[in-house]
C-alpha cells in the first residue's frame, strides 16, 4: 500500500498526515509546494531540513499551530483532491 493510499480516507478524499515526512509529502503532492510557500511561508522545498522533518514540525517552526494548523491541513487537503478530482 502506498503512502498516498494510507491517506486517503473511506469517501476515497485524501488526507494529510501530519506526520508525514516533508520530502515524500511534497513528492507525492506537488500542487502544494507552492501553496506552502507563498500562503503560509513555509519554503520547506529549499530547506535541507525538509528530508527529515514532517508537516508538523515544520509548521511550528513557522509558528503555524493549534486550530491554524488545522486549518492550513485542511485547505490543503482541499487542494489536492481538487487537483485529483479534475
């Protein structure tokens, strides 16, 4: 089973894991890698920390936490099932 399968829930829309490394997150769903970057400033695709940090971490690096950060998850979530989705 894939990293993207394992994320998915019973409706078949993807979810994120938070404690999804960066790296693999950002392999898998490359639609938010700019999102990231330009909306919540978290430029984590040039940062060579992003290979071992999750989601997570790094978004409390950025100050993203608590109901921002599941905020953040969710209109990411959003996004990718749009992309998915067309």
């Amino acid at each position: 089973m894939t990293q993207e399968s394992n994320n998915k829930k019973k409706s078949g829309a993807i979810r994120i894991d938070p404690k999804m490394n960066l790296a693999d997150l950002m392999d898998t769903y490359p639609e938010i890698v700019d999102v990231l970057a330009e909306e919540f400033e978290i430029y984590c695709a040039m940062c060579p920390m992003y290979e071992y940090d999750n989601l997570e971490e790094a978004s409390s690096y950025h100050d993203i936490e608590n109901e921002h950060f599941l905020e953040m998850i969710e209109y990411l979530e959003d996004i990718i099932n749009k992309e998915r989705n067309k």
